[in-house]
C-alpha cells in the first residue's frame, strides 16, 4: 500500500473515495463535513438523511458509505470520530475504530484508492499530535490486514496536521 500527505482540499481529490469526519446525524456541518456536503450538492444531504432514517445515527467509530454526487470521487465514506473529552472515554479507540471502519468499507466495495482528512482534530478537538501518532501506528504496516486497498492519500487541511503526519511517516 503506497501512503502518501499533502496539505490541501478534500473535495478536489480523484481517488476512488474520499472520507468525511462527519458528525452523527450524517447531516453536514463545519470543516471537512461541510465542504464536502456543500461540493457534492443536495442528493449527498438526501441520501444521508435516508441512511439515518432508516438505521439511526452513526455511532463515533462507525462509518457508512455513500456515493460521491458532484465530486470526483465515486465515493464518500463517513466516518463519526470522537469528541475529545479528556482521554478517559475511550477516545483513542474510537479513533482507531474509525480508521478499521474505513478500510473494511474500502474492501467490501472494491476501493482501490481513498483519501483520508484529519479525523476529529478540528471541532471534535482531539489533540493533533495523538492522532497523528495513532493514525501513523495503524497506517505503518497495514498491507497484511488491508491487501486491496492499493493508495492512501492523507489529506491534511492545516500545516500543523501536515507537518505532524509527515514527521510521523518519515
């Protein structure tokens, strides 16, 4: 699996999927949620608002799976990360949960390529740095547990998480 970072916009990305740190009711928001609801137009909006309709909100460490509407994407896969609390709720394992989460929904569809935003380090307000290093541990050796996925592509919006995801996969 080739991992790659760079700072810049999510919703210009070509890769098979793009994930959205989306909040519970899968309804669009600020940051990351909000610009690829906005860039993927009303049926994304639509779509989502049946999915929880029918099953119920997103739990923090789930993700489901929608197509990509206006983007050049195929898909979106929606991942609800963790509000951080203080580090004592389980926090941490959300995290990783949402990352196994997107690569299990990237296997089941056949996704080859995806691109992956600073989950839960804007509002949400996990420590940067700690999800760096979480994401970077999971993301180090995954090739036995995730053969399909062939590229990842970590998106990173702000410098901090940039330099943080660099150092840390350097």
């Amino acid at each position: 699996m080739k991992i790659d970072i760079i700072q810049g916009d999510i919703t210009h990305e070509k890769t098979d999927a793009i994930v959205n740190a989306a909040n519970p009711a899968l309804a669009g928001g600020g940051g990351v949620d909000g610009a690829i609801h906005r860039a993927a137009g009303y049926d994304l909006y639509e779509e989502c608002r049946q999915i929880v309709h029918k099953t119920g909100e997103c739990k923090p460490g789930f993700a489901v799976l929608t197509k990509g509407y206006n983007l050049l994407c195929r898909y979106i896969i929606h991942a609800v990360g963790p509000v951080w609390r203080g580090g004592n709720n389980g926090e941490e394992e959300i995290l990783l949960n949402c990352y196994r989460n997107i690569l299990a929904l990237a296997i089941e569809t056949g996704i080859k390529s995806i691109a992956i935003p600073n989950i839960s380090t804007g509002i949400y307000g996990f420590p940067k740095k700690k999800a760096a290093n979480i994401v970077g541990t999971y993301f180090k050796n995954p090739a036995e547990e995730q053969p399909s996925v062939e590229y990842i592509r970590f998106v990173c919006f702000d410098e901090e998480n940039y330099l943080l995801y660099k150092n840390e996969f350097a």
